[in-house]
C-alpha cells in the first residue's frame, strides 16, 4: 500500500496514512475513506510528508504490524 506520513516523533516507528475511494453501494457516489497505520522505519529516514510504500509484516507490537518498504517520494 502507498499512504503519506503523517507523523514520525516516535523512534523507529512511522504513522502512514492511505487513502482509497470506494463508490457507494446505493448512491454510486464516489467516496474518499483514509486509515493510519504504524509502520515500522528501522534507520528513521522517513519524515513528515513522504510518499512511502508499506507491507505488512509479522506483529512487532501492540498496534504495528507494517513496515516501510521504501519512500515513493520526499516531502521537500
């Protein structure tokens, strides 16, 4: 999955943001959904902003269970 990081204060650990639209089942409107989800960043080279590609990967705590694969794109 691709998302943007929308925070990186914890050590090692980055939260990414993807979005997906999905159309409404009676309507047919197209509807923007987005869901964080902690990754883990093992040399903390992502920052605020990034573009980063996530996998999921086995349990490495309470809330994360995706790692970054690599940065799409930086922020800058």
């Amino acid at each position: 999955m691709v998302g943007v990081v929308v925070s990186d204060k914890m050590d090692k650990t980055v939260v990414v943001e993807v979005a997906r639209t999905v159309r409404h089942r009676l309507y047919g409107k197209v509807l923007r959904r987005t869901r964080k989800y902690m990754a883990h960043d093992e040399q903390s080279t992502c920052r605020i902003g990034d573009r980063v590609e996530i996998i999921e990967s086995r349990p490495l705590s309470r809330h994360k269970r995706w790692a970054v694969k690599r940065v799409v794109k930086g922020a800058g």
